[in-house]
C-alpha cells in the first residue's frame, strides 16, 4: 500500500526531533511541522494541542488557517493557550477515545465555507496522551482514502519520541523555587475537607536549613545562652501539649509527645550539646550534629517502629533550632503553617493537628488509607500532589489550601483569597443539632450511630445526635504508636470513649490490624497483605496481644452497654475462638477483683464472601452482625478501593453487590434487628432506603453525616423504600443501573 503524506510526514519528521530545552524551541518545532504538513498535505487548516496535565484536556498549541497563524487569533487576552473552540466537541471526543476521527462535510460549522473534510490524530504513548493533530482539507475526500491504522502508526512513533525530546521541559533540572515565585495553583487529590491560609513550611524539619538562616550569637556565652533558651522554651511548648485538655486525645498525645520530652531531659543527649557549644561551636550547628549522630542511629535499625523515630528526633532538633530564631516567650509554632512534605507518618499527622497546623500538603507516593481517615477526623485539611514541584516553595509563600476542590494557590490573586475565605464553612459543631431518633415517614425507627476513630469523633458524635457508637476502629492507638499498647493505656483510651456517649450503646471493633495497616516492624510484611494475616486472623495469632485488648475492652465496659466486635472474620469456628478467649480475660479479671462488663455483646463484621455466604451460621454464634461495606465490596469486586486507577471499578450499586447485601439481610433471620451497616456507602443518598428496603435498621456512618442521613431517612416511608430495593434489585446490568442512578428522584 502507498503511504499517505500524513503518514510519510510522521514517519520523515521523526528523525528530524532534537532534544528540547525551552518551550520556545518546542513550538518553533511545532509551527514548522504544521505549515510543512499543510503543504504537503493541501490542507488549508492544521493545528496542535497538547495536553494539560493538570485539567486533562487538550489545549491549543499552535496552528495556520489560511495562511494566518493562530498566535494571535486563538489565545486569550493573558496570551495563554486555549482550546480550539470551533472543534470542540470532535477534538475531545478524538483524544478521550484516542482514535482517528475523519469528518466530511463540516462548511456547515464554519464561516469558511471552502473547509469540507478534517482529520484528527490523536498522539498517544502508551496509555499515555499527549495532544492532537487536526487538518482541515477544502475537498470532501481529501483523507478518505487515508488508512487509519497506518496513520495511528506514525502518530505514536510521533508520540514516542516527542515525549523523550520534552524530557527537560517536563523535568526541569533548575531550582524550581525560581520558578514557583509568582502566582499559580497546583492540582492534587483531597483526603480531607477543608480550606486553609498560611504561610508555606517546606520539608518539613530541615534543622539545616533552619540553622544556616540564623546569625551568629557573637561569643560562646551567648551561644551557650540561646541555646538553654530554647531548650527550657521546648521543654514548655512539648508539656503544654502534653498535658492540654482541649486535645481531647490526651493518652494518645502523651504517647507521642513524651519521648521527646524524656530526650530533652536526658542528661547525655543534652551534654553532648552543651560540649560543642563550649568548643566553640554555634549552638544551631552543635543541634545539628548531636540530633544527626541519633536520627542515624535509629534509621539504622531495622525495625521500622524504631527507624521511624528518626523523624521524631529532627523534628526535636528543628524545634530547637527554630525556638532561637523566635522572639518572645511563644517560640515557634506550627500554628499559621501549610506544611509540604515528602511523608507524613500518622504520629507525625496527629503531632502537627495537636500543634495547630493550618494545613498539609503531602507527596502522593506517601499517603496511606489511614492516613486519609486520620485527617478527616482532626478535621486537618490534606492535599495529595503526585507533583512534587510543590517541595520547592520557598519557606514563608503566602498559600491557601482547598482540600475540598483539591488545589493549592501559591501568592493567590486577592479576589481568589477573597472567595476562598469566603467560602470557608463555619464550624460543623453545633448546640442546636437534631436530637431526634433516626425514622422513617411513617416512624418506623432506624438507628443512625456513628463509626469514629479517636475521641474527637466521639465527642462530635454525640454533638452530632449520634445514637451511639456503631464502630470504633481501635486500631488507630496502634498506628499511632507503630507499637503495641499495654492494656492500662488501652484501658484509658476506651473508657473516655464509652464515657462520652452518656450511657449510649458503644461496639468496640477489635484491632483490624494487616493489610492497609500494618504495624511496621511488628507484623511481619506480606506480598498481599489484603488476603493475609489481617483482622481476627493477626490477633488470634498474637493471643497475649489480643488477650491485653479484650480486658482493656471489658474494663472500659463496665456498667455501659458494651458491644465487642471481630472484624475479618472468615468462619465460625473463629468467633468460638474469639469468644473463647474473651471467657479467659473475664476469669483473670475476675480474679484480679477489678470491675468490668460481664456480659458484654458479642458480634462480627460480614466483610469477606465467605462470611457473606455464612451469615446464618454466625448469626446463631453472635449477638449482632455488621456488614462492612468497604472491605466487602473490595473483595466481591476484585478492587482496591485504595487504588486509584481502579476507582472507577469500586460501584456500591454494582448488581452483584446488591444481591450480596439482600442475601446477607435475608439469610439473618430473627437477628436482622441487630444488624447493622458501617461501611461508606451507609451514608449514600440512594443506598440508605436500599439498606433500609431490605430490612436493614442500623446504620453507622461518620460522625458528620449522622444528621444528613436521619433527613434522607425522612423523606421515604417503610413500603417506599422496599418498592426501591425491589427495583434496584431487579436491574441485571451496570448500565442499566447507571441509568437508574441518574434518573432517581427519590420522591
């Protein structure tokens, strides 16, 4: 077969791409190409786009019509690129499908009457894309006869190398600093709500570059003298956090919190300080070198519980050096700040909430699923940029941070930081929160309880009109730590839990520790840790662990109306083993005489098929049931639901997954008044009258969507939302769910 001129060009124009180091030369190249093309090719129309990472979508680059170049034509008033309004529709539909599309007959669409055929390429690399080639021709047939497939050939050889030439335009090797010095915004991905205003903090504790900006005492004494400044001043500021009330998570911070105190007072680490002080060395440099001999000695361990302790060690040492640089008796304070950083560990996370951090914005790579569901329940906004451009913000940037809408502004416009703020919500705690038990139209009750993390949501639960505890993760004091707690301290932490709910019902899930949460260092590492030793599995293996949990559990109990819940459960015979060893904690309480709950509910979380497919059988061994909705679905699908190339295949309303739930609520008999729901999709707009349509009378959801749901619970009576399950259940096919989806009213 002859080859075309289109496919002849692309195959010639590829030996001649050079590397590129300015985006000048790319669109010398680019108008070169184009009027070269058009010659060749009898086009009276050709043009570029490339794509816009950060708005997924083509934008114009360059291109001819008629001889006029479109510089001037088809950019905005700032000069910036815009898209190709006349093809709109085709050009998208070209590049989302990344196909060649042929058009004949368009005079139609343009004042041009002459124009009759186009063509559009898109260029793609991979499953990558990098922009579109459009030719407009004045005959009907001028690319009809072109071949589709030979064409895509050329284009993605185009592609190829194209990519390989931008290497410096898309990676630059310069400071970026020099770059990220006016006005613009970085997209990322949300993990929490949020708007934020503050000043940048890059890399988080950099103790060297806090040290070189400082300027020298001038003698020993008075070297000697600021740094016992900021050591008293450190001690002060790590206390008063300690100790704070207002924290709500007082255990927790002390944990985390102590050990640096117990650092500042140990008579060796500082001494080691105060040496090269007296040598004469400034006191900034002599933090350094001492916190450096200790953060490498951690790092080189090979726990990573302890490794790990290396950042809280810098992060000491970036205290010390920052409280000299202060003025005054407050020092330093995270508190006005947008941190950046490469990763974050959840201490670390809770840490800066504590010190009143206004923001974060973190390196994709270093975000985890807890770390997410951490960040919403300290109500700290959290940015994810797979960009790490964002790293190179220089130290006090004016910034704000929309976590919602998922952008940075970097020396924001002032119209932008008007809107912005101005879009900041008030505070969701309110003294006039419905009280009201969740019902249907017709009174019917639903139970609405709210699954939590820490203590803070607790409390907002019940700000919330939250009808109980429906889940607490317990785990979350473990992560925290990376270590195992005792069962004093965990005692502590549960009772302040049942405590805040004021003789409402408390389910206290034991620790769902393994797969997306790992004890590093602690657990051993899997290859797939999601079909490993995770939930009931990993306690019933660590029996002394488990067995430490389960009287902290008991104790907290006492007197309160106490649910313990296994999670990961796969079989029968491992709740008789769970409740077997909630027999033995009992009888060593009992024998050490001290109080605890001495009938306290026993149930399991129906999260895996094989549980789904038991329900019958654990319901006659359990007290109550909960269907967990996020791990259920992952398995039922095949999807990580923390994967976000695979999201768009993570669907509660999938029809298999309907069909598990109703089988799930059918096959539980006489307990169907004991189960419960406390996944996400528990707070769906279309999912609450499905659960509630299938005899489902527990929902447990996020402390903050307890009052949404009771009004959506309102809105339908029993036999409305039966009528809706039956209908959902009825559809066989995605699409027509989808269809479903985007039809339903409700009412």
């Amino acid at each position: 077969m002859k080859k075309n001129p289109l496919f002849r060009f692309l195959d010639t124009v590829c030996g001649e791409i050079a590397l590129f180091e300015t985006t000048g030369e790319v669109d010398r190249f680019f108008k070169d190409s184009v009027r070269h093309l058009m010659k060749i090719s009898g086009a009276s129309l050709g043009a570029i786009f490339g794509y816009n990472e950060l708005e997924d979508e083509p934008v114009f680059r360059v291109g001819f019509d008629s001889g006029d170049f479109w510089d001037s034509l088809r950019c905005s008033r700032e000069g910036l690129p815009v898209r190709f309004s006349l093809d709109k529709e085709e050009v998208d539909r070209a590049f989302r499908e990344g196909t060649v599309r042929l058009l004949g007959d368009v005079s139609g669409k343009r004042e041009d009457s002459t124009l009759q055929s186009k063509i559009i390429v898109p260029f793609l690399r991979g499953n990558g894309k990098n922009g579109i080639l459009l030719l407009g021709h004045r005959h009907a047939d001028a690319f009809s006869h072109m071949d589709k497939a030979s064409v895509m050939e050329a284009a993605s050889l185009f592609s190829d190398r194209l990519s390989d030439a931008l290497v410096f335009i898309n990676h630059p090797v310069c400071k970026l600093d020099q770059e990220i010095s006016g006005r613009m915004v970085l997209k990322g991905m949300k993990t929490s709500e949020g708007i934020a205003s503050g000043k940048a903090l890059p890399e988080w504790s950099d103790m060297e570059t806090a040290a070189e900006s400082l300027q020298p005492a001038g003698t020993k004494e008075k070297e000697a003298a600021r740094f016992e400044q900021a050591l008293e001043l450190s001690l002060r500021q790590l206390a008063q956090y300690q100790d704070s009330a207002a924290s709500g998570e007082s255990e927790i911070v002390s944990m985390i919190f102590t050990a640096q105190i117990y650092m500042l007072k140990d008579h060796s680490f500082i001494s080691k300080m105060r040496a090269l002080i007296n040598e004469g060395r400034e006191a900034s440099h002599a933090v350094c070198q001492v916190i450096n001999e200790y953060a490498d000695r951690f790092a080189s361990m090979t726990e990573i519980r302890f490794a790990e302790k290396a950042q809280d060690v810098r992060d000491l040492g970036f205290r010390l050096i920052s409280n000299m640089s202060e003025d005054g008796d407050k020092g330093f304070s995270y508190e006005g700040r947008i941190v950046l950083c490469r990763h974050i560990y959840p201490s670390d996370l809770f840490r800066l909430a504590v010190e009143k951090a206004s923001g974060i914005v973190l390196k994709g790579s270093g975000v985890t699923a807890h770390i997410s569901i951490l960040a919403r329940s300290l109500d700290v906004p959290v940015l994810i940029c797979e960009e790490k451009t964002f790293l190179t913000i220089p130290e006090g940037t004016d910034l704000i941070l929309d976590a919602g809408e998922g952008k940075l502004y970097i020396n924001p416009h002032e119209e932008d930081r008007t809107r912005l703020l101005a879009e900041t919500s008030p505070p969701r705690r309110s003294e006039n929160i419905n009280r009201v038990h969740g019902c249907s139209a017709d009174g019917i009750p639903v139970r609405v309880m709210a699954n939590i993390n820490i203590l803070n949501d607790a409390r907002e639960a019940v700000r919330q009109g939250a009808e109980g505890i429906g889940l607490y993760r317990s785990e979350f004091p473990f992560i925290l730590k990376n270590d195992f707690l005792l069962e004093e301290q965990q005692y502590r932490i549960y009772r302040a839990i049942v405590k805040s709910q004021q003789g409402k019902p408390v389910i206290l899930r034991t620790a769902d520790i393994g797969g997306d949460k790992l004890l590093e260092g602690r657990s051993e590492t899997e290859m797939n840790p999601f079909l490993g030793v995770r939930g009931i599995r990993f306690s019933l293996a660590n029996r002394g662990m488990f067995r430490e949990q389960l009287k902290a559990m008991l104790r907290a109990g006492d007197g309160a109306d106490l649910g313990i819940m296994l999670p990961m459960v796969s079989s029968v015979e491992e709740v008789l083993e769970a409740k077997e060893e909630i027999s033995i904690c009992a009888a060593h309480l009992e024998a050490r005489g001290v109080a605890f709950q001495r009938n306290p509910k026993i149930g399991a979380m129906v999260e895996l098929p094989s549980a789904a497919m038991s329900v019958g059988d654990l319901a006659r061994e359990t007290d109550f049931l909960s269907i967990g909705t996020n791990d259920l679905i992952m398995y039922l699908l095949a999807v990580d639901r923390t994967n976000e190339n695979l999201s768009y295949l993570y669907r509660c309303h999938h029809p298999a997954v309907l069909r598990v739930l109703a089988t799930i609520a059918g096959e539980a008999g006489d307990k169907i008044q004991n189960l419960s729901v406390c996944g996400d999709v528990a707070s769906d707009p279309l999912m609450v009258p499905f659960f509630v349509g299938i005899g489902i009378r527990n929902l447990s959801v996020s402390p903050y969507s307890v009052e949404p749901v009771k009004q959506i619970l309102k809105r339908y009576t029993i036999s409305h939302m039966e009528r809706i399950s039956r209908e959902m259940l009825s559809i066989n096919r995605q699409k027509e769910m989808d269809e479903f989806i985007g039809s339903f009213t409700g009412l």
